[in-house]
C-alpha cells in the first residue's frame, strides 16, 4: 500500500502562488501515474493535473499555463507548481497514485487532502 502525505495548502490572495507537495512512502518512479485532483464540496472531484513515469503530462484546461506538475524522485515526492492562483482555484487539492497491477488491474491511492483558497 503507497501512503501519500500532502503539504502546502493554505490562504493566498489572488494572482498569488503556492506549491503543494506529495510525498510517498514508495519510490514513486515506481508508480505509474501521479496526479493532482481537486474538489469543491457539493461537487465531483475533477483531475488538475497528472504525470506518468514515461514523463508525459496532462492538465486541465482550467489550469494550463498556470499549473506545473513534477517529480522529484530523489526525494519521492510529486509536486504542484500553482501560480497565477483564482478564487476559482480555491479547493481541496488531493495527491493521487495509480499502481498497474500484474493482473491488468490498477489501484488508486489517495493523500488526506489540502485546503487552498485564494481570496479576491
């Protein structure tokens, strides 16, 4: 089982920047596919951003050219970049971990989550 432990939320005005860390209890260049995902109570939980190990990345349109996603492996940690922040933007931000299984099955990990919230 893959532990993830998210850090770096918090309150930042809008236009600012915070970088949210995920840090993993595996190598996580062991893992398939890491991503951010966010969700807003009273709605689905939405993907902002993934990574896989072959290096290709994926964000949502909402946060293209804002967002950055990365990997330091060394330190089995995946990284959010946000700049640019919107009030839009404020969510709770979740790491995530998806593991391929020998079976063609996958497991999906996820952090305990992290408050952001940007003011106007």
């Amino acid at each position: 089982q893959v532990q993830l432990v998210e850090t770096g939320g918090g309150l930042v005005q809008a236009g600012g920047s915070l970088r949210l860390s995920c840090v993993a209890s595996v190598r996580i260049d062991s893992i398939y596919t890491m991503g951010w995902y966010r969700q807003i109570p009273g709605k689905q939980r939405e993907l902002v951003a993934s990574s896989t190990t072959t290096g290709s990345t994926h964000y949502a349109d909402s946060v293209k050219g804002r967002f950055t996603i990365s990997r330091d492996n060394a330190k089995n940690t995946m990284y959010l970049q946000m700049n640019s922040l919107k009030p839009e933007d404020t969510a709770i931000y979740y790491c995530n971990a998806l593991r391929l299984l020998s079976n063609s099955g996958q497991v999906s990990t996820w952090g305990q989550g992290t408050q952001v919230t940007v003011s106007s």
